[in-house]
C-alpha cells in the first residue's frame, strides 16, 4: 500500500470541505494540483469530495477514478462505489416500463 502522508495544505483544504466551502476547495486543490506534477492520490480524491458537495457527479467520478489509477487502496475506491450506488438507485425508474 502506497499511502503518503497528507501534506499540511491538504489537510486545510479538507477541513474547508468539511465547512462547505467545496468552491474554494476546487481552486485550492486545483491549484495544488497544477503545481505538484506527482500529487499523490489524496489530492484527486479531496478534489472528489468537493465535486461531491457541489452536486457534480461526473467530477467526482473523474477525480476518484484518478485517485484510483494512482492508489488501488486509495478511499477514492469506495467512495466511487458509493456515487455509483447512488446514481444507480436513482435512476433505475429509467430501466422500468420501457
């Protein structure tokens, strides 16, 4: 298992997720990101929990896919899996009477 330590800034950043400033978390982390050609895992999958916040499934997915890519033991693991259960109960009134 490849987990790293999670950087001082990244640390702040999930904390302003858990306030609700997912907005502030996107640029931060964006930011973080563009800077740091090697972010680790945690990186995309904070970013995740941002998109999560605002609603955008699709970023969320996206960033935890990475996350994955980077880390197969990251969180962003299950937290894809749960988006996917989610989406899947929500719309599986498309799949009935058709």
């Amino acid at each position: 298992m490849n987990i790293m330590p999670m950087t001082g800034q990244l640390q702040d950043i999930k904390i302003q997720i858990g306030r609700g400033d997912a907005e502030g978390a996107i640029e931060a982390l964006s930011n973080f990101i563009r800077n740091n050609a090697h972010a680790n895992d945690e990186a995309y999958y904070l970013l995740g929990n941002a998109y999560r916040k605002m609603g955008n499934w699709q970023m969320a997915l996206n960033n935890y896919l990475e996350a994955i890519e980077r880390n197969p033991q990251s969180p962003a693991a299950d937290a894809r899996d749960m988006i996917m259960n989610i989406l899947n109960f929500y719309n599986k009134d498309m799949y009935a009477n058709q």
